[in-house]
C-alpha cells in the first residue's frame, strides 16, 4: 500500500495512525510506504512509476492536495486509489454526486459534512444569529469551495451577515489574524451590541486552525467553533464546540474501503462517495464556561469528544475515558 501525501502535517499523522490500526484490528497484512511528493509533479510522477514497478496493490492518496493532484495525473490508472482526508468530490467537480461511483480507478470519501445539517447545528445553538465569520486560508482552494463559501452562501440565504475573515499570507497568519478577529468584534457590535448572536466559524484551513489560541485572544465573548473535531482540545488552545467529521472518523472509513478493494469485496470505481454520519461533535467546557455558551443537551449526549471544565479529556471518541 502506498500513501500518497503532499506536505507534512499533524492532521495526516493521525489519519495514518488511524489507518494502520484499523488494518491491524482486523488482520489485514499490507506493508505500508508513505511518500511525500512535496506538491511536486516531478515527485509525484516519480512516485506513481515506482507504485507500478514494485506491484503495489493500492494507493491512499492522503489530503485534498494529493487527490486532485492524482485526480489529473492518474485517473483510469491500473491500481486502485482512495481518497483520506480530502474534502467533498462533488463540490470540488471531482465527481458528479454522492450516489454512484467514480467509474474509474478512485473511489473518494468526503471530510465534509454536508452544509445544511452543519448550519442546523449551528442555528440550534444560536437560533437568532445575526453575524457569522467565517475563517479561512484564501490560498486553500478546496476549504474555500467546499468550506467557506458554502456555509456562507448557505447563512445569507438565511438573512444571516457574513463576514469574510481571509488570510492572505499563510506563513503571517497570527499577525493577519490579530487583525482580522478584532475588527470583526468592532463589527459584529454594530448589529449586535452584547455579541450574543455572533459567532466564529473556523474552517479546514492548516495555517487557520493552528492559530486557535490567537483567534480566541482577539475574539472577546463570541464563540469560536470549527468544522474540524480536532480543533477542540485539552486545554486553553481549544476552540469551544465543533461540528464536523474529523480525520480519524474519515481515516477509519477509507481504511475499511482500502480493505474491501485489497479483498475484492467491491470494485473500487462502483463505491458511492463515503461520508461520515452522524457528525463527530466536540466540546470543551473549559472554553464554554469562559464565554457563558450554552449547550444544548443534544449536542452534550451525542459529543465523542469532551473535555472538563479543567480543559481535561472525559471523553474520546464516544467512550468515558476514567481518572486514577
């Protein structure tokens, strides 16, 4: 098997650890390369030739970067490919919709968790919201087309304001984010003074969520939440709630589609697009305590994730997890 991915980062380790024992749980012997192609077509090219060469049976392609690159340079390849952490085919015209497989050597699964029900949540627990800003990477293509610009879409069609908090320099973004978090406050006063009808919303953009503790500083009492599970954590630097698919959920589903194409359970360009459901809901109560947000008891029975009001884990991954 070989793992295809475009540039180191934290939310890949977890998603191929998340692979390797899924693999292990159910006794699956594969030996495993993981290949960083640097977003390069030379490496990439590279990589695909000694794919072929050494017989590999099949190829992950790990990150939204990876896939689309793979998309264009390998598509009705010989060996059989599966999107991880990659956000929605359809949306980034990868593929035509959720109801049929690709037709060709791919078969994709989705980060994202369709919008409408996102926003629901979101609505549910500010049913009079007046502003949303939406945080994000403007050189991350595929966060900009399937993360910001449909929540956004999806709230002012709902007479919701929209403010677009863009970082333009992804190795500034502290500096940028500083900035862009304060003025919306100043903002999100005018048309609502207490700030109790605003809220944050940060996107699938790297260089984004690893700012959480300088987007918190800047954010005065509005709520911070996220699309991405793994932004809320133990801890200050934590976001307070989060509504979304996190990788290691999306790493377990393409791993068991790895496994059915290894296997020859299922052809691997008849899979429909894999989407998580229901969505992976993540609390800190630390954070909420702080801004005085109040959680529906919905979302506290169905979290997989929360964490105390020490900031401590109580529960992973939908299971207790026990002080001693």
């Amino acid at each position: 098997v070989l793992v295809l991915y475009p540039r180191p980062s934290s939310a890949y380790d977890l998603a191929i650890s998340k692979m390797l024992n899924v693999f292990a749980n159910r006794n699956i012997e594969a030996e495993f390369t993981v290949y960083n192609f640097d977003r390069t077509d030379a490496r990439g090219l590279q990589a695909v030739e000694l794919a072929k060469k050494s017989g590999v049976d099949l190829i992950f392609t790990m990150g939204s970067e990876s896939t689309a690159w793979l998309w264009n340079n390998y598509r009705d390849g010989e060996i059989p490919v599966v999107s991880v952490t990659s956000k929605d085919p359809v949306m980034l015209g990868q593929m035509p919709d959720y109801d049929r497989g690709s037709g060709s050597n791919f078969a994709f699964t989705s980060l994202n968790m369709p919008v409408a029900a996102q926003l629901a949540y979101v609505l549910e627990l500010k049913p009079e919201l007046k502003n949303l800003a939406v945080l994000v990477d403007s050189k991350n293509v595929s966060a900009m087309q399937t993360q910001a610009r449909p929540i956004a879409e999806a709230a002012i069609s709902r007479g919701i304001r929209v403010l677009n908090l863009e970082v333009q320099e992804p190795e500034n973004a502290a500096t940028e984010l500083s900035s862009l978090v304060s003025d919306a406050v100043s903002s999100m006063r005018k048309n609502d003074v207490t700030l109790e009808n605003s809220i944050f919303w940060v996107t699938g953009s790297t260089s984004v969520f690893r700012e959480i503790d300088t987007i918190n500083r800047f954010s005065d009492r509005v709520p911070v939440l996220s699309g991405v599970p793994e932004v809320v954590k133990e801890g200050d630097k934590s976001a307070a709630l989060s509504i979304g698919i996190s990788f290691e959920s999306n790493a377990h589903l393409a791993a068991i589609y790895g496994i059915k194409v290894l296997q020859r359970d299922a052809e691997v360009g008849k899979l429909n697009v894999g989407v998580v459901s229901p969505p992976d809901i993540a609390i800190n109560f630390r954070k909420v305590r702080e801004i005085g947000l109040k959680i529906p008891f919905r979302f506290f029975e169905g979290a997989n994730y929360i964490f105390d009001y020490d900031g401590k884990t109580v529960r992973h991954r939908g299971k207790l997890i026990t002080k001693g």
